[in-house]
C-alpha cells in the first residue's frame, strides 16, 4: 500500500534538520552519528522515517556508511548548493551522460520563479524548456529551464540569444546549449538544495509516486550581474549521486 504524503512529509523535515545540524557544527566532519534508536529517541521522531532520511543525506554525499563504525559525516560535506556549471545530465552520469528527452519547448509569461530569479518583467517572453533525464530506460531527474528574455540576452550574450533562436533541440538542455555558446564569456552560478517530495504531476511524469522523497536542485546562471538562465532539477531518491561543489 501506498504511503501518504501526510506520511512522508516528516522524512523531508528530518533530512533538513539533520543536514542543518553537519553544516552547524553538532555533527562535525568525521563524527559518527549516534546510532538509529538513540538518535531516533533524540529527534523524537520514528525509526523509517528517520532510515528514509539517512538514505537521502547518504546519497547527497553528507554521509557515509562504515562496516562496523556506522553512518559518519564526510570530512568535507558539500554545502547546499553545486556551482559548478556543468549540464545537469552529465554531472550525474557517473562517466555516461543521460540522455535528455524534451517534454516540452514554449514561450511563457514570468512565473513567481522567473519573476525572481531572472529579474523578468511581467509582460516578458521567456523561452521555457522541460525535460526528462533518463538512463538505462529509467527516468532520473526532471528539469525545467528558463532562459532570460531576447532582449535582455541580445544585450549580455547575444552569441547565446543566437543558439536559441537556431534551434529547440530535443536531445539537449539549455544549460548545454548555453555552455556551448558561451567559448569567449565568463560565466558564474548561485544554486541551492532542498529536500521535498515528487507530487503528482511530477511523480507521473517521473514514473515515480507522488510522495516519493526527491531532491530539488535550483540554479541561476549569470554573465557578470545579469542572469541569463534559471532552472529547477528534481531528482527523486534513487538517482544517480549528484557531486556537490564549491567553485566554478
């Protein structure tokens, strides 16, 4: 039987208290956790929940399991956030890029996201892709991708305006198509990490239930000041491990 989301909802809550407590300094680098009754006990909270939440900072790279010793921190947990900028669907390859399968090409009007992320005016025209990553027949990861309006691009990187204009290809994300065009202009990222749950839609378009625990990457990608591309990756348990890094 199914598990509620009401059910899973703590699962998110645990992995972001215990990742909260690596990055403050209550599990330092190379501690050892307490073990799952006792640290059960501390939290207050049930044992599967609190396994289910492991699992995800284990596959985050926050944790690792050692015979005999237990579940230790890393000696250099990743911090919340990758800015390395690299296409997505290579990152989490492991030396075998995913494939990118287009779900959907268009122009939008400015979301809440874009709104805030792309400094995007309300009547503006953004081109919006979202994907499907796959590998080995499974879907890995859901993407969506906003680049900044024409005008804007035409101003700070038109070399990148000129590739979206040329073509929508299907088997590729706009982050590569970026990198692609972007030979001769610096480029700088932000992102985040957070922890959520699929839902519906997502879960259906992921082959995946609605309350599976997932993990939700944004990242914003800038020539100089300017943003030129935002995204949101949600990569459900499972997925290959995602390297977390610090610099570009």
């Amino acid at each position: 039987m199914a598990v509620s989301g009401q059910r899973r909802r703590p699962v998110v809550a645990l992995y972001e208290r215990i990742a909260d407590a690596v990055h403050d300094g209550t599990y330092p680098p190379g501690s050892t956790l307490p073990s799952e009754p006792k640290l059960a006990a501390e939290l207050g909270v049930s044992r599967p929940a609190l396994r289910e939440a492991l699992l995800l900072l284990q596959e985050d790279g926050l944790l690792t399991v050692r015979r005999g010793v237990g579940r230790t921190v890393n000696d250099r947990p990743p911090r919340r956030g990758f800015e390395h900028i690299q296409p997505l669907e290579e990152l989490i390859g492991a030396g075998s890029p995913l494939r990118v399968r287009a779900l959907l090409r268009t122009v939008e009007e400015p979301t809440d996201f874009t709104t805030q992320h792309l400094l995007a005016p309300a009547r503006a025209e953004l081109r919006f892709w979202e994907s499907v990553l796959t590998g080995e027949g499974t879907a890995a990861a859901l993407s969506h991708e906003w680049a900044a309006a024409d005008e804007v691009l035409d101003r700070v990187h038109p070399e990148f305006a000129r590739a979206l204009r040329a073509t929508e290809p299907a088997a590729a994300s706009m982050l590569s198509v970026l990198l692609g065009a972007s030979r001769e202009t610096a480029l700088s990222a932000h992102s985040g990490i957070t922890a959520t749950l699929l839902g519906r839609r997502r879960g259906d378009q992921l082959g995946r239930p609605a309350d599976t625990p997932a993990v939700l990457v944004t990242q914003v990608v800038r020539v100089g000041e300017t943003p030129v591309l935002a995204a949101k990756h949600m990569l459900p348990t499972g997925t290959p491990a995602l390297p977390v890094l610090q610099s570009h």
